[in-house]
C-alpha cells in the first residue's frame, strides 16, 4: 500500500526531496537541504490544515526575526484537491485565485528558521490525497551571489493525523488515537524543549505497545521538528506507543526535552477497488469506457480516482452509506487519451488510503501504406446510394483514409470523409447518399459497410452549398428567408435540390497521426489514388402485381421474394405468383422498378426506422393523413384505386398504413414491393369482380441551375381485379363427388385464391349407421387448381356425404354432395399381334370397365411410356377396342394394355393429374402382347401367280375378275372412305363390333390373313 502521493516514505529518512510538474504552465523543481553554506527548506508539513515550512540555519536571514518576517508576496501556495486534476493558486499575485494573507514566522524557533502558513488562507480540510507545493521567491541570503534566494517549489508532506508533543492527547493506551493503516501521520516534537523552543531533530521511539517489539527508533532531522510517519508498516488491529525523547539513548541524538508517550490503534479501512475494464485495449478511435467497483468498511466518504499513464485523469467517486464505491464510471472520446499503459487508482481521500483498481492500454495509431480506388470508375443513379471501395495496401485494423469527393472547379461542389479499416481487411466500401448531399450531416451522407465506420467528416462546400442555401431562403418552408440565417446543415436541404447527375472526381490518401482531418490537403496524389463516381439520371420504369396466399400475409420479406421467384426448386416456391386477380384475405404486392429511391430510404432507415415507414413517411397521401410526420417534402405517391367506378361516385382507395402495408426494399435491382394486406383494408371497399389499378408516381428531383441528363420523373401503374374467394369440385353428372372404399383416393378442384395457398377438404358423413368427419389438406397449384388424397379403405361402400372447402377457417367452397362407392373393377385381354406399317393401330380383344374409362397403351412394360389411349369407353363390356398408336412400332414390341377410371367424368384421358388406374390386388389391371411390323403384306411381282385367293380389284365393281392385277389393289377399311385421302397399301383385319360393314370379297381376304398369322405361330 501506497501514499497518496504515489511514494514510498523510508521510515529512515528525515528529508523529503520532490520533483514534479504542475499544470503545464508552473515547473515544480525539488530542493535539497543546502548545503551548510547555502539556504534551503528542510521540510515541509502539514498538520490540522497548517503547512509549516522549516529551512536549515545557514543564512536565510530575511526569516530570523532581527532581518524581518517573510511577507506574504514572497510566498506562493498550489493546492491540487483529491480527484481535480487543476492546481489552485494562492499568492498576493494579481493572477492568483485566492490571497494569501496568513503567512507568519515562527518566533520561538530560536536559530531555526520556520514559517508557518496558516488556516486563515482558505484552502479549508487539506487531506493525504490532496498535493500540495509551496515556493519562497525573494529570500534575503548571505549565501547568494546576488544576496537573494528562491527555493523553487516544494511537495508538502500531508497527513491525516497528528502525535504532538506539545499537548497532552493520546497519552494513555485507553485514549489512543484510531488511525487507519496506511494513513500517514504527523509527529509533532515543537515545544519539547522549554529553553529556546526548538525541538530540531528530537528523537522518538515507536514501540508495539502489545509486545514491546521496537518498530522505528528515529528523529524528526536536523532542523526539523515534524516527521511525517506513514503508518502502512504497522498491522492492523494493534497499538502501538510513540515515546518522545525516549531514555534509552540508543541513538547519538541529544533529548530536545522531557520523556512523553502518546498510543495509536491501527484498524484496516479494507478498501477494494476493480476495474470491469482491466486488462482491456482500447482502440486508437474508440471511446475509454471506465467503470470502477468496490468497498471499504467505512462509508460516505469521498474517494479520489487517478487514471494514470502517458496522460493523466483524476476523477472523484464516493463510498455510500454502506461503504460500497459508487459515481465511479468514466467515458473519454479518443482526442482524451494518449496511446498507452495505464493505470487505476482509488484513494480514500480522508485517509489517503490508496488500491489499484486495474490496468488498461489504448492502441497505437494504426497506419497503411497507402490507399487507392484502383483507377475505378463507379456509377449509379441520381438520388441512389453510390458504393465506392476503397484499397489500403498493408493494413492494420484500424487504419485510416481520408477520401475527397467532387472538384469546386468542375462540379462545384467537394467533401473529404474519413474511413476506418476497422476490421484491418484491406478494404472499406463507403457508401455516399446522393440525395442527402448538401445537407452537410456526415452520418445521413456518408457510412461505411461491415464492421468499418467513417470516422471524420471535413464538410461540404462550393457553389451547390452556397446556391442550395439561397434556394432554401427562396423557398421560405424551412423556417428562414434570408439566406443569411440559413443554418451550416439542416435535414430538409435534401428536398430543396439533389446534386445533379455528372462525373464527381475521387482521391484517396492513407492518414498518419499527425494528419489535419478537417483540414486535409490533398496536394500529392497518386495515378492509382484518383477515381470518378458516375451519377445518371434516375427513371421510374415499370411494374407488376404479385399476389402471395392469405396464410403466408406475416412471413412476406426480401428473403421470401427471392425463393419464391427465383428458385424454383425450394419447396415454398408458388407461394408468390404474378398474377392480375387476388380474394379476400391475401396480400397484393405492387412492385416498382425505379430508380433513385434509395438515399431517400435509407436517410431514414439508416438513422433506425423500419423501410415500410420510412416509404410511408415520404409517401404524399400518408403525409397527409397523418400530420404529426411533418414531412414538408413528401417526394413519392403509391395509390391503390378503383378503376371505373360508377356514376357520380369517387373511385374507392386504400389508405396505406403500418397496420396493412409492407415495403420491401430490394436496393440492388432498384426494385420496390408495396404489399397490402387486403384484411386490413376496410371490407366495404372490396367489391366481387371490382376492378383496381396500382400506381407509383415520381416527381423529379430538383436541381441547382439546368437538370442534366433528364428531369427523372414518371408513373407506373398495374392493374388487377379483386374477387371473393371461391372454391368448386369436380362432380359427375349428377354434381356428385365420387370417390371409392379404396386408399389414395382424390377430390379435384379449381379456385381463385392464390397459387400456394393452404385448403382444407372438410368431409361430413351423412349416414347415422356410419358416422365421420375428415379433413384432407391440400395447396393450391400454379394453375390453381388442386387436388386432395385420403385413404376411405376402411369405410363402407353406398355411404353419402357432404364436402365443404375450407381456406383457413373460412369456407370458400360447397357444401357438395357425394357417395362412397365400392372398388372399381377392369379386365382386359390383349393378344399378340402384327400392325402395318402405315396403320399403326392395336386391337384390344375385349376389355370390361365396371365404371367406364379409358384404355391405354404402354410401351415395354406397365411403367413404360404411354403411346396411345382409347376413347372414353362407357361403363360395361367391350370388344375388339381399335386403338391408334402416338409412335410407329418399327420391330417386335411388348406392349401393355391398361384400363383407366375416369375420376374426374370429363371423358377425356387425364392422367396423371387424374383418371386412375383400374387396380386388382393392390397393381394396376394390365395384359400384355408382343406387337410386331406386318411384313408378310403381298408385293408386287413382273408376273403374278394365280391363286385361289381372291384379291381385291383397283376399283370396287359388281363382278369380281378373273384375271389377278400385276399391281396390289386398295382394300377397302371399316371406315368411311372420305376419312382418308390415300389408299392402304395391305389389308388391315379389322373385327370391332361397331365397324362398318364388309363386302364378301373382304371378308375373303380377312379369313386368310388370319390363317396366314395363325400358321406363322405354329412355326
């Protein structure tokens, strides 16, 4: 433990010699006891708020009484106060804070010299954790040249208590003196000797009164009377005797005069103190952040704190009533605090009882060797957010750049902003707020991304400034219409005029410590340090209505426009659709492609405000509504409107809010989405089949003499037709929905809600003997239309039911009617067979479909591509099933013959969005047949032989010729001759029951086309 001046008193020593520096204006030098030839101060004490100064005998002799006291203008008094870090002056000198009017010699000092400056000065309780120096100019010395001395300024020794021997206090061990370890204390010898008053260098003794163990035998020293004792040494909870005078005469000193005893009680103040920051480095630019913590078993009592290193703090604290420190936080800006170690103290400012609390460190300056854009050009809209990066070559986190924007000879108008590697990659992209240029507010125009900041901001200036502020005066709205009262910055500048569109000239350099920020000269650049922002005109392009499903209203954000439009693999995907219709219930999303919006956004949400009110905030009509804003300048209109609304009656409108509108910025692509949920507009304003229009107007942006590139202006709007939401089924002919005791059976629909949206199939059995109630969930598609699966495997077959569609807790469809019907049964025989080449057709031998439905062929196997489908065949039994194919067989094929329910009764082949396969022990019913080309057809020969087959003629005639043709002849079909337009070339057996008739010769000819296959089979 400490004193308060921060040293260590030897217990040995009887002369205090003090260098330090007051103020920055005062230089305090410490003087030695002089030599016998030479004057000088041998101590200086305080004791009860008296400060006695004692010189040594050789010659001072303006301080013996026959040359005359000390006067009061000789003198000069600084007194530091515990937790101030400014000196207070006390001297007769015109400049001084206070007089100083007690000053005295002492006259009973014999030979000695003393001069005692009392309590009449005012500086009040002086206390260990105070400093104070005194100097003495002006001495008359016989030991000085010029016949005068000055003993420059010396450190008085303070004390919180006093041992004198001149009374009779604390002379017995009962009546000690409590004194707190570590306090220092005054041992006061003047008036022991009752011959001439002095008592210099009396000896004393300081025993443990409870074991007799001697713990200093010592003196006050050669001229002098007082030693100050610091009590740090001695333990706590003991008492200990102070004998001056003492009989022993262990020491080669002389007794000044009688024997007297005094007793103090040593007790621990157990004063603790932490600092929450130790240990901590502190960032060149970043605020010191202090907070101290502890306590002492004495309270309210005031504490003196020093933060101590390259630069020095001192602040105060207190302990409260029940001894714990308290007002012990401290915040520095980095102008405040020097680089470097530091360390904290706490004192008990009565006391002078001192602990370390901790360390900290503030960084050094960080540097890089230097910055560039890398020759880049960067470009944006007018109104927009520009992107500038910024290089630093060799860059440690924390390095700075200042960077100068525009030229006053090119573009009148220039800044320079000051940026932070913070994060020491080597890289800050500063973003610069076109539209909030002119404001000269450094944070609403300059920021930096990421972890890296702008740090310095030299303010803006040209002929834009000076023209903008007189614009401003013109105007009158902002409070002024004298330009000489226009304020250096003001927020509303922005609206008055934007920074026109043209090429704005860049420069960087690399900051050192020493550079002027404010001031910054960019005189020496390099190539690869200059650079060049590109504004364009701004322009208000396009736009499109989206509508996103009810149940999907809180979820909409940047994040979910992207998946749902861009990745068409997520499995949320649909739950956005472009589309010119929405219901009840769902949100309408007006996007806006247009550019030059984003300084006007982000002015606000950069300063803490959500984008939907900030959009709200500049949005005309909302302005209007809501006069609290106190928008002078809204600079945008977002309307939703009803379009051909009836006579004499105004078109219905939204009113936009923060209770039904969401704006999602999407800065990059200059695209903003306006969703307003239709739930929190007003329900008399929504209309079945009403048709609406969304609209997005800008005006163009002012500007400081002629606009260049274009005034930037423009509407977009879109329009759509709202719709309440309804839901229907797809029935048979009676309006019944149909389904089977089978499992995955579905119930297909068609709605108007949006694609994505969640339905839910609620289905009510209608029978007491078999009570049920089920709920089929399902999504609506893209082409919203839907379809629900369940499984009814358990449930009776004739059971009736009713079926109402349901969008959240709405009903939106039915109620529809519908049965329960027993399994649908198939059969089907398919033989091998050959097709001509010209005919690709198959014959399906017969085929029974309980419900009626479809036939269709698969290539290879039942999983195989479907390459031709019947006609919708009625429920019952069917023969002969001609069946034209979509592909030519061109060699031996397996093909497969698969009857199909038709589910959704439009007789039309469906699958496999609907219409089933018939199944049978759990597969779908299926026959299969090797198909082959018909190459066995006759061909034509140079000589025919006859045979007795009768072949078919070039034209049909009554009588049938004797005589073959060298050429095949046209065979007629089962079908109309005017259905084709050119011949078979072979005959084609054809057996349907419901063909058209056949003539003998035919008939003749189809008899042996059947032998023919037969007889290859049996090959």
């Amino acid at each position: 433990m400490t004193g308060t001046n921060d040293k260590l008193r030897s217990l040995f020593l009887t002369v205090l010699m003090v260098v330090s520096v007051f103020g920055g204006t005062v230089a305090f030098a410490g003087t030695a006891a002089a030599a016998n030839t030479d004057p000088g101060v041998t101590s200086a004490t305080e004791s009860n708020n008296a400060i006695t100064v004692e010189f040594n005998r050789s010659g001072v002799e303006s301080l013996n009484s026959e040359a005359g006291d000390v006067a009061a203008e000789d003198v000069e008094v600084y007194i530091r106060s515990a937790g101030s870090g400014e000196f207070v002056n006390y001297s007769t000198d015109s400049a001084a804070d206070f007089d100083l009017t007690d000053v005295t010699t002492d006259e009973t000092a014999g030979e000695n010299a003393e001069v005692v400056l009392g309590t009449g000065n005012g500086w009040g309780n002086l206390s260990p954790a105070d400093e104070v120096k005194v100097q003495f100019n002006n001495l008359v010395s016989t030991g000085s040249s010029d016949g005068l001395y000055n003993t420059g300024n010396v450190s008085v020794d303070l004390s919180a208590a006093t041992l004198a021997y001149s009374n009779n206090d604390y002379n017995t061990e009962g009546s000690a003196q409590r004194v707190y370890q570590g306090t220092p204390i005054t041992i006061d010898a003047s008036g022991s000797n009752t011959e001439d008053g002095s008592a210099d260098n009396t000896p004393f003794l300081f025993q443990n009164a409870d074991t007799n163990s001697t713990i200093l035998e010592g003196s006050t020293g050669e001229d002098a009377q007082r030693f100050v004792f610091n009590t740090d040494r001695l333990s706590s909870g003991d008492t200990y005797r102070l004998v001056f005078n003492p009989t022993s005469g262990a020491q080669d000193i002389d007794n000044t005069g009688d024997r007297k005893v005094k007793y103090i009680t040593i007790d621990s103040l157990q004063l603790s103190a932490s600092l929450d920051q130790d240990g901590s480095l502190f960032e060149h630019n970043e605020d010191v952040e202090l907070d101290v913590s502890g306590d002492a078993i004495r309270g309210n009592s005031r504490l003196a704190v020093t933060i101590d290193g390259p630069s020095t703090k001192y602040e105060e604290a207190r302990l409260d009533n029940g001894g714990n420190i308290v007002d012990a936080s401290y915040s520095y800006s980095p102008s405040d605090v020097d680089a470097g170690d530091y360390t904290v103290t706490v004192t008990d400012v009565k006391t002078g009882v001192d602990v370390t609390a901790g360390e900290f460190s503030v960084d050094e300056f960080p540097s890089a060797s230097s910055a560039s854009f890398g020759g880049g050009v960067f470009e944006e809209e007018r109104g927009d957010v520009v992107e500038i990066p910024i290089n630093l070559q060799n860059s440690e986190e924390g390095a700075q750049a200042t960077v100068q924007v525009g030229s006053k000879s090119e573009t009148n108008y220039v800044t320079n902003v000051t940026v932070a590697d913070e994060d020491g990659d080597g890289q800050v992209v500063l973003e610069w707020n076109t539209y909030m240029t002119g404001t000269n507010i450094s944070e609403r125009i300059f920021s930096a991304q990421g972890d890296d900041n702008v740090t310095n901001f030299g303010n803006e200036s040209g002929a834009f400034m000076q023209d903008l502020r007189q614009a401003a005066a013109d105007n009158g709205q902002l409070g002024f219409t004298d330009v000489a009262n226009a304020p250096d910055s003001h927020i509303d500048y922005a609206a008055i005029a934007t920074i026109d569109a043209a090429s704005y000239d860049l420069a960087v350099v690399a900051n050192d410590e020493d550079d002027d920020l404010n001031n910054f000269n960019f005189t020496e650049v390099d190539e690869d340090d200059v650079g060049a922002v590109s504004i364009n005109s701004r322009s208000t392009e396009s736009s499109d209505v989206w509508v996103v499903p009810a149940g999907k209203t809180d979820q909409v954000d940047l994040q979910f426009i992207d998946e749902n439009t861009d990745n068409t693999e997520d499995d949320i995907d649909g739950n956005l659709t472009q589309s010119d219709q929405a219901t009840e219930g769902e949100l309408i999303v007006h996007q806006v492609s247009a550019s030059g919006l984003e300084g006007i956004l982000r002015n606000r949400t950069d300063a803490g405000t959500n984008a939907t009110q900030a959009f709200l905030n500049e949005e005309s009509n909302y302005v209007e509504n809501n006069a609290n804003i106190g928008n002078l300048f809204p600079t945008f209109t977002a309307a939703f409107e009803e379009l051909e609304p009836q006579a004499n009656r105004q078109p219905r409108t939204f009113d936009l809010d923060t209770t039904n509108t969401v704006v999602i910025p999407d800065y990059q692509n200059d695209t903003y989405y306006i969703a307003v949920k239709l739930s929190g507009v007003d329900e008399d304003k929504l209309v079945d089949n009403d048709a609406w229009n969304a609209s997005f107007g800008f005006e163009e942006y002012d500007a400081i003499g002629p606009v260049l590139g274009g005034e930037g202006g423009g509407t977009v709007d879109s329009e759509w037709t709202y719709y309440d939401a309804e839901a229907n089924l797809q029935t048979n002919a009676d309006d019944e929905v149909i389904i089977r005791n089978e499992d995955s059976q579905t119930i297909r629909g068609d709605t108007n809600v949006a694609p994505g949206t969640k339905l839910g199939l609620r289905i009510n059995s209608q029978e007491d003997t078999s009570p049920f109630l089920t709920t089929l969930n399902t999504h609506v598609s893209e082409d919203r239309t839907f379809a629900a699966s369940g499984d009814f495997s358990q449930r009776g077959a004739g059971i009736n039911f009713t079926v109402n569609v349901r969008r959240g807790g709405d009903r939106i469809g039915g109620p529809y009617d519908g049965r329960i019907l027993g399994e649908a049964t198939a059969s089907v025989t398919f033989n091998d067979q050959a097709v001509p080449e010209e005919n690709q057709e198959v014959r399906v031998e017969s085929a029974t479909l309980s419900d009626g439905g479809f036939i269709a062929i698969h290539e290879g196997s039942a999983s195989g591509d479907v390459i031709g489908t019947s006609r919708y065949l009625e429920p019952g039994q069917h023969s002969n099933v001609r069946i034209d194919l979509d592909e030519d067989v061109s060699e031996t094929t397996t093909l497969v013959a698969m009857p199909h329910l038709d589910d959704n009764s439009n007789n039309l082949y469906d699958f496999p969005e609907a219409d089933a396969p018939y199944t049978a022990d759990g597969g779908a019913v299926t026959d299969s047949a090797s198909v082959s080309l018909d190459v066995d057809t006759p061909t034509p020969t140079p000589t025919a032989t006859p045979t007795d087959t009768p072949s078919p003629t070039p034209t049909p005639t009554d009588e049938p010729t004797d005589t073959p043709t060298d050429e095949p002849t046209d065979t007629p079909t089962d079908e109309p001759a005017d259905e084709t337009d050119e011949p078979e070339d072979t005959p084609t057996p054809t057996t349907e029951d419901d063909g058209a008739g056949f003539g003998v010769a035919v008939s003749l000819i189809a008899l042996l086309g059947a032998a023919l296959i037969a007889a290859r089979r049996r090959d």
